[in-house]
C-alpha cells in the first residue's frame, strides 16, 4: 500500500509532535526541580568584620549574608559562600571564581570588571580612632581635634575626598598625614603610627578598630555594593529586582542592618581625668552594700554556679579604674539601701528602678549596667487583672504605674511575699523574674501562677547616696559607658542561668509526684511495722524461752534438795 505526499506529512507531524511530548515529559521534571531547588550562586566569603563573618559552629553571618538571605527571599537563590582572603579577592572574583561579590565600593574605573546593581547595599562609616590614654581628645567635644594630625592611607581616595569634606563642615582645621603602600608594608598595619603617636588619630573603619584606640568620631563615607559577574545579565537583572523591592517595603533596611551588624564596634570611651585618678589613689578600697544570697544580683555566698550580675561588674570597674571592692551583706534589699543612707558603706550594689524611684530613697542611680525582666506572680484563684486586688513588693521598691491594685504591700524579702500569695492573704506580687524564679523553683508553691508582662524590663545600675561623691559615681559611669554590648551580653547570660533543683527533699517530692510520694510513704510505714512485728515476736519468743529456763533451773533445784534431804 502506498501512501501519499499528504499521509507522509501527516505522519511526519504526528512523528515531531510525539518527540516533542516525550522531550517535554522528559525534561519538564528536571525544569521544575531546578526552579524548585533554586538557582545555587558562588558568593565570595573573606573574613571582613560586620560584613561576611563565621561563627565557631560555622554559621555565616554579617551585613553581606543578611541581605542575600533577604534578596533570596524574591529570587530563589541559594548560595555557596566559597573562604578566600582579603588579599585575593577581587583577582578571584576576576577569574570568573565567584558569581557575588558583596561590600564593594563603587569605582568608574572597576565598571567593566563588576556589574553594580542599581541600588548599594548601604553606606559604610568612617571612623578617627584616637588612643585611649590622649585625654586631650574627648569623643563628645569635637572641638578637641582641631589642630590634630590624622593619619590615612594615600590611595583611599574616596575616603580622603570624604574626610577633607567633613573636616570643612565641622570648621576643622587638621593636618593631614598620607601612607603609601610601603609604609603599609613595613609597618603591617596603620595602627602602629597611631600607637607611637606619629599621628594624633587614624583613618579607619568600624570593622577595624583595635581595643587600644577608641572612636573619637564617626561620620558616613561611601556606598558599598553587592556586584555580580559582567557577563551575567540575568543576576544583575535580579539583583536589582529584588532590591528594589526590599527598599520599597522597608526604607530603613539598610540602617537596621547595619546596626545590627555594627552595634558595639563604634563604642566611645572614657578616660580617667586627674581628679578621679587622685581620688582612686587615696580611696583604694571601696564597701559595697548587698543583699546577701541575692540571685541573680549577687550570689558569693550560694552555689548557684556564677557570681551574680555585682560582682562582675564591679570586676569591670577595677579593671578600668584600679579601683577595690569589698562587700557588705544584709539580710534584706531595704537593709542594704538603709546601710547606704546610714553611711555604711559608699555605694548600693545594684537598684533596681529608675531615678524617680531612686530619689525617694535619696539616692542616684548610675548609667544601667543591665535590664532585667521583670514578673507578676498571682494567686491562681484570682483573676487579673483587676483594680481590687491587693499586690505586693519588696521594700525598696514601688509598684509600676500600669499595673493597678487597690492596696499594696510591701514585704521585707521574696519569699514571704510569695507565701502570702500563695496562702491567698495577697493576690499578686511584683519582681524581677530571675529572682522570683529562683525562689518559687525552690519553695514548693501550689497556688501561684506565674504572668508574664510584655516590654517591662527593669533597669539595674550601682547607685550611691545623695549628695553624690562625683568622683566616684564619675567613675562608675565611666566604666559603665565603656563597656561594649558584647560585655554587657557576656555577663547577662552568664547570670540569667536558670539552675535545677538538685537537692530531693519529701515536700518537693511530694508535689512534684504525689502517687509515688504516698507509695513510698505506704511502703516504708509498711515496713516499720513489719520490722515492729517482727521485734515483738523476737521478744515474746525470748520472754517464753526465759520463763521456761526459770522452770526448769526451779526443777532442778527442787530435785537437789530432795536428794540432799
């Protein structure tokens, strides 16, 4: 049978159409797969501070990864952040190495290498670093520097342009000192003609300050990108796409991330001027009033496995100032505020409120050393809140404006307050969490319930009697201020540790497992009286055995006097 030139045809599409069905079926999957996986970008990872960072479990962070974690979100993408160094970098990223490269400074000359996207990844900040023991420059005096040399290095341009603008702005007249590469190269860093005072401050960046030098100021200096191969019109194209979006939703990204990335680096500091030297020479040691077995505050004198929140800060303080420290306990918070006013001791461990409060005790607050959370712990038979209710405190303490009661109670330590809610007597007490906490995972309280209170966190920082002694509440402050987030932070979470109970005693065990307390009671009362059982029976038996030893021993002598007779 022959076909046609029309059947041939037919046969023909029909044969292209089933190819095309079966390549489509074929590689539909793997088109949908990849578009479901994502497409998987070599982004270049150096170890630059606040921008591509490595934690000691691994884990990528910094300004760079939180944007491409936010870009990711309207891409798709994911990443292979490859390591590399400062040093190779950019001749890796040239090589073709790296599809991303991120903290970028714009550069006309660098336009045919890196493909800058429309929008920058925000604006990097300068900083002039100073040495901590000039006490001629101060950080909150910008009139300090006028006259100084500052040093930067030659071929930073940009950051010249910058600096020379924000000089003439602030009506600053200073002298400019410039490095070349070789002065770079033989020195190892610009930081050692800061440290032999060649120069009176130093170009330098958040991301580089040493914990010798200090910021003596701060102003924004160029825009930094994240830039894409040249060749790859696609990513540009996204790149921008997704940027653009994110700035749409939020105008502030930018700043939140670099805060975010940045808090700590740019901390001023605070030096010890002539007359707080003099005082720390004669003063030498300073009485601390405390509240003895005070957790989280002050724990020397428990197991709780950390000092408390005073004595680390008090170790700052003397690193900082030479000062020392000796404690005074009391048995109460309001015993050791009274030993300060008595003029017992020179200074107040920690308060815990703000200075309205403190001023009715006729006492100032220092700067904040921590913000401690605080706690409502109610009797659970009542129902808050409620303006008829009866609260309680400590004394020394006053109970926040936005929590209302119809009477309040103040109560010379935790526990007893706590009692009393849990008998019903009052309905709620007020404290800071970590210290209530700490009392109830001790006590065994069966009627409280415990009431979170949302953005309610208690300021603690040393106070002292007024009038003040300025010399040391200077100091205090001073220390205070200088201490960076990361400190604050180190210390806060080594003290808001929450510590199990370890010790088992009969009341614990009776509320935490009732069944089991009332067996194990059952079966040593059972065997009490099995053991009393078995002792009676011991005595009867021995008590028959000795009446018939008295028988027999009168037998005999009975026989005897027979026989004699």
């Amino acid at each position: 049978m022959h076909m046609g030139a029309s059947g041939r045809k037919i046969e023909f599409c029909t044969g292209f159409l089933l190819a095309v069905w079966l390549l489509a079926a074929f590689w539909g999957p793997c088109v949908s797969a990849e578009e479901k996986n994502g497409t998987v970008l070599r982004v270049a990872f150096p170890q630059v501070e606040g921008y591509t960072m490595t934690d000691e479990d691994g884990e990528r962070y910094g300004l760079v990864v939180d944007y491409l974690n936010e870009i990711a979100k309207y891409t798709g993408w994911k990443y292979e952040y490859i390591d590399t160094d400062n040093n190779s970098v950019v001749d890796n990223f040239l090589e073709g190495k790296f599809d991303l490269m991120g903290g970028t400074y714009y550069s006309e000359e660098f336009e045919n290498y890196f493909a800058y996207p429309e929008y920058n990844s925000g604006y990097s900040h300068l900083v002039l670093l100073a040495r901590k023991e000039d006490r001629s420059i101060r950080n909150y005096d910008l009139g300090t520097l006028q006259g100084k040399t500052i040093g930067i290095y030659e071929n930073s341009q940009e950051s010249i342009r910058r600096l020379k603008e924000w000089l003439e702005y602030q009506e600053l007249d200073c002298e400019l000192k410039y490095y070349d590469y070789e002065d770079l190269q033989k020195a190892g860093s610009l930081y050692r003609f800061l440290e032999d005072g060649e120069v009176d401050l130093l170009v330098g960046s958040n991301a580089g300050k040493s914990s010798d030098f200090y910021v003596a100021a701060e102003f924004e200096s160029q825009a930094h990108y994240i830039v894409a191969q040249p060749g790859n019109r696609k990513i540009l194209e996204e790149l921008n796409m997704a940027l653009g979006k994110i700035y749409e939703s939020d105008p502030n990204f930018a700043a939140k991330v670099y805060e975010k990335n940045f808090q700590g680096l740019d901390t001023g500091y605070a030096g010890l001027n002539h007359e707080e030297l003099d005082y720390i020479k004669k003063k030498g040691t300073v009485t601390v009033a405390v509240p003895s077995d005070w957790h989280p505050m002050y724990c020397l004198d428990n197991t709780d496995y950390h000092d408390g929140f005073v004595p680390d800060m008090l170790k700052k303080v003397a690193e900082f100032s030479g000062l020392k420290f000796t404690y005074y306990t009391c048995d109460t918070y309001i015993d050791a505020i009274n030993m300060l006013n008595q003029e017992q001791a020179d200074m107040l461990g920690f308060f815990a409120g703000n200075d309205k409060e403190a001023a009715r005790y006729g006492l100032a607050c220092t700067e904040a050393y921590a913000s401690v959370a605080s706690i409502l712990v109610r009797n659970k038979n009542i129902t808050f809140p409620n303006e008829e209710l009866i609260g309680g405190v400590l004394e020394g303490r006053d109970l926040p404006d936005n929590i209302s009661a119809k009477e309040v109670k103040y109560y010379r330590n935790a526990t007893d307050a706590l009692a009393a809610v849990n008998r019903g007597e009052i309905d709620f007490f007020y404290g800071l969490a970590a210290h209530v906490e700490n009392i109830i995972r001790q006590q065994n309280f069966t009627n409280v319930v415990q009431v979170s209170l949302d953005n309610d966190n208690i300021d603690v920082g040393f106070a002292t009697s007024r009038p003040i002694n300025s010399e040391l509440f200077s100091i205090l402050n001073k220390a205070v201020n200088n201490l960076t987030e990361e400190e604050k932070e180190a210390i806060s979470s080594l003290n808001l540790i929450s510590v199990g109970e370890t010790e088992l005693s009969l009341s614990s065990l009776l509320y935490a497992n009732p069944v089991m307390a009332i067996t194990l009671v059952a079966l040593f009362t059972l065997f009490f009286l099995v053991a009393l059982l078995l002792i009676f029976r011991s005595r009867l038996h021995s008590a028959k055995m000795k009446l018939e030893l008295e028988k027999a021993e009168a037998g005999s002598r009975a026989k005897s006097d027979f026989y004699l007779g």
